[in-house]
C-alpha cells in the first residue's frame, strides 16, 4: 500500500458519490502515482518510450473512469489502478505487435506476478496499522475484517462476549479512522 493511499482512497470515495472536484482530483493524483509505475513496467518490457509512457497513461486513465464503479473500497486504490496498468502495458505491447523485442519469460512473469508483492505490501501495512491498537480493539478486527469469521466464531476465537467483539470492532474502527485519516467507506466490511 502506497503511503498515499488513504488520501486517494479518501479521494475515491468522495470520487464515486459524484463529487466532481474530488474525481479531477483523483485523476491528477492517479497520474502523479502511475507514471513512474507505467515506466516501471516499461522499462522491464525493454521500452523507454516517453510516447508509450503517455499513451499507457492516458488509456489507463480511461480505464480507471470505466471501472470506477466497480472499485471496492477495501482494497488498496493503489494496487487497484497498478493492475489496470500493468493490463495495460501488456495491452499495448499486444496491439502494437511488437515482435521485434524478445522478451525474456520471466520479465513477463514478474510483471503479472506484482499484486502478489502489492498485496504483501497491503497486508503488512495493515498489520502496522492495526498494531497501534490494544489488543482488544485490534484482535475482533483480525478476526472478522481479516480472516472473515462471523461475530460468533471470533468471539470464541478471541475469548470475549459477541457484543463485546462488536464494539471492539466499531471503536477500533473509529480510532484508526481517527488516527489516520483513513476513509470510512474503506474500513467498512463484513460484521457478521
């Protein structure tokens, strides 16, 4: 998870209700974020093309307002709009025909392997997130927002009444939200 991905999920957010200024404003923080991804992703096809940079950019812009209904709030924006890009590259390198460039096997490989790495990333920046709580605030959210057991199965899990694992989740919650800023609609999830 990018260090600006609670800004852009916040963005996002307002983004998806139909808040103009919030879209523009997520359009130019997208592109600020991918341009070095896109030329990432480039260069380990074998291309420093600036054109191609733009072109990648601009289409993967495009894609972004297609989908941006179907974005899920829970998952990292970042990742999010690193996996249409990186679709994107491989697009591009598709429609061009590109033959002229043997590309190694596992450049290919790397490339289509990334949301492991981002989503190890995410997980890891969540845990860090979730270790500023005490462990009764933290621990009913591991259980239901992270490993996806009903309000029941954690409370047994975790030793605490099922009203107790409710309201740890929600002050949890509220004091990440609190802490870091971090947009309701993306900490919002399964409850049970």
């Amino acid at each position: 998870m990018s260090t600006r991905d609670p800004e852009l999920a916040s963005i996002m957010a307002a983004a998806q209700a139909g808040d103009a200024k919030a879209y523009r404003r997520l359009l130019d923080g997208l592109s600020v974020h991918l341009k070095p991804h896109i030329r990432r992703l480039l260069a380990g096809m074998g291309s420093n093309g600036a054109a191609e940079l733009d072109d990648i950019l601009q289409e993967t812009l495009i894609a972004v307002h297609g989908r941006l209904h179907t974005y899920d709030p829970t998952y990292p924006v970042t990742a999010w709009v690193n996996a249409i890009a990186r679709y994107k590259v491989v697009d591009h390198f598709r429609a061009v025909g590109d033959n002229r460039r043997k590309i190694p096997i596992e450049t290919v490989e790397s490339l289509m392997s990334e949301p492991e790495a981002e989503q190890a990333d995410a997980a890891r920046d969540v845990q860090r997130l979730l270790a500023t709580l005490p462990a009764n605030l933290r621990r009913p959210i591991e259980e239901v927002k992270l490993r996806g057991l009903s309000i029941a199965e954690a409370a047994h899990a975790v030793g605490m009444s099922q009203a107790a694992v409710k309201v740890g989740i929600h002050r949890g919650m509220k004091r990440l939200i609190a802490r870091f800023g971090i947009g309701a609609a993306s900490m919002a999830g399964n409850n049970g």
